[in-house]
C-alpha cells in the first residue's frame, strides 16, 4: 500500500470517528429535536400554516431561539415558495443547508495562532461549567498533536481550583504554574508567561476565577489579567474563550451577552452537549452573539472535546436522515 493510500485512509478514519463522537454526543438532542421533525414530516405531509406553527413549537422547545426561529420559518415560507415545495419530505434537506449557513456565520470557527512563539488563551466563564475540565481537555489535544503547552492557575479565588487543574496538567502531562490561593491572578499570569518564554512553550492556557458576570470588582480583575498578558506578548491573548454548559439552555445565551460586552470575547466553549436535549441552544448563541463556538464537549473522556463544525453538528443531529435525502437529490442532478 502507497504511503498517501495509508494517509488518506488514516484521515478517512479519523474524520469518521470524529463524525461518530458528534452523532453520539447529540443523541439527546436527536431524540428530542430532530425525532420530532421527523415525526411532523410523516404525519403532516404537506406544508401548511399548521405545520409551521408546529415545526416552530419544535424548534423552540429545543432552545433554538425565538428571534432565531421566527426568521429560521421566514426563510423556509421563502424557499418552499420559490422551489414550489408541496410536500413536507421535500424540507429535510432544505432545514438541514438553512440550519447549516446560521451556524456558519461571517465568522471564522478556526483557532487563532501567534504568528511569533508563544500562543496564549485566556478562559473566563462562571464556576461549574466545566472550564478548568475544558483547559484540561484542550491541553491533551494540543500535547497529543506534538505542542508543548503549559498551563497557568490564574484562579487563586475558589477552594481546590489550583488543585484540579494540577490534576489535569498529570493527565495530560503538561506543566502548571501557580501561586498560593489567595494570590493575585495577575502575578500567576505574569509569572506564567516569563515561564513559557523561557522554557519554549508553544501553547500558554490561563484559567481564571469563574466569576458572576455582574461583579464589577471581578471583571476588573479580568481586565488587569487581560492588560498584563497583553504587555507581556503585545498580540495576546490570542483568544479569549468563554466556557458554556448547554444544558443551562437561554442561560448560557444570557451569560454569553454578559460577558460578550465586557471582556472581547473570541469564541465559545460548549461543554456538556451530550447531556443536554437543547443542542439548538448552539444555533441561538452563534445567531444572536456573532461570536463563534469554537470547540464543544461531547463527553467525559479527556479527548472529547472537539472541534466545532457547523456540517457534522448538523449531519449528526439528523443522523441519516438529511445525508439521504442530499444524496438523492446530488444523484438526481
């Protein structure tokens, strides 16, 4: 066998258990959204006011967003008028493309890197959302992929907290520098970066103190972190990521606002997203944010946090369904 036979069959393999850890991750939401479409379909048949009304209940229930839904059925009236769309079978593939160019947006879902040496990204979000779990995840990855990263414990504030992210640094085998609790995260941020530098660290991911959005003296810690990283590697932080658990549903949106005018956020972390039956709550924050979602977490294992991609989160919510109906209509034209 070839070498590039080999590589496109490693490649083949890989994409495909990727696209498998989306298909399970989503099942809640499969189940309890796309199940339901499904059932509209058979059981309605013809598009109709009626069936609007339904297919929006349905897109609600699942926390797509009322604003998000409301212009979603808009643009469906459309194309089901202008392709002289009767019967309800017929919308499966036009709900899934419409459903992917919401999630695509104008915004690029890549991870930005420094153009230099050292990359830096700052996490910021409330306590229980699975933050430092997420920098955990993230620092496996990129260690898996050849990168030596360190890790900062810039959240000296909660009880415990500098002891779990050293738990996940052992499971990754990555280094983390710290301070005392109680310290000023600022300090550990700055001692952290002079660390990376000098060691020849490729990746620096700083935690921080999950913090109510609504605590002026807190967010002003933020900022003096924000401030110090970027005195130290003026184009840093390379990204600012906010940490979201999905199955909090419109409140991860309301935290999402919050701390979007507050702390330049660059993208979003969506943890939890196996466990939650409200996966549209991915296409309300990427609509009403502009911000995109960069990474979700589609289980416990430390590599199961991936990579977001608005086709696999779509095809895998219709699981079949959608992929066939795309296929019929590719072998018909």
């Amino acid at each position: 066998m070839s070498f590039f036979k080999k590589l496109k069959e490693s490649i083949s393999k890989q994409t495909e258990a990727v696209t498998n850890k989306f298909k399970d991750g989503l099942s809640k939401t499969r189940d309890a959204f796309i199940e339901k479409v499904e059932d509209l379909i058979i059981r309605r048949k013809k598009i109709d006011e009626e069936f609007y009304e339904e297919l929006e209940e349905i897109l609600i229930g699942a926390d797509v967003g009322v604003t998000t839904v409301m212009d979603l059925i808009d643009d469906l009236r459309a194309e089901v008028r202008k392709r002289k769309i009767e019967d309800a079978a017929e919308l499966r593939p036009v709900l899934s493309e419409k459903l992917v160019n919401l999630l695509r947006g104008d915004q690029d879902s890549s991870v930005r890197m420094s153009d230099n040496d050292l990359t830096i990204f700052l996490f910021v979000g409330v306590n229980g959302v699975g933050k430092t779990t997420s920098i955990g995840k993230l620092a496996h990855r990129y260690k898996q992929q050849g990168k030596k990263v360190m890790l900062a414990a810039g959240d000296t504030f909660r009880a415990g907290a500098i002891e779990q992210l050293e738990v996940w640094g052992e499971r990754a085998g990555v280094e983390v520098i710290k301070q005392q609790a109680g310290s000023d995260p600022a300090a550990v941020m700055f001692d952290a970066i002079k660390a990376a530098k000098n060691r020849g660290v490729d990746i620096l991911l700083c935690d921080t103190a999950g913090r109510l959005q609504n605590k002026v003296n807190l967010m002003e810690e933020l900022n003096k972190i924000y401030r110090v990283i970027q005195r130290e590697v003026p184009d840093a932080p390379h990204e600012v990521l906010l940490v979201l658990d999905a199955t909090t549903g419109q409140n991860a949106l309301n935290q999402a606002k919050l701390f979007g005018d507050k702390t330049g956020l660059t993208g979003l972390i969506l943890t939890k997203l196996d466990g939650t039956a409200k996966g549209g709550i991915v296409i309300a924050i990427r609509q009403e944010m502009n911000i995109p979602v960069k990474f979700v977490g589609l289980g416990e294992k430390i590599d199961d946090l991936e990579p977001f991609n608005s086709e696999q989160f779509v095809h895998a919510l219709f699981a079949g369904l959608v992929t066939e109906e795309i296929a019929e209509g590719q072998e018909q034209s």
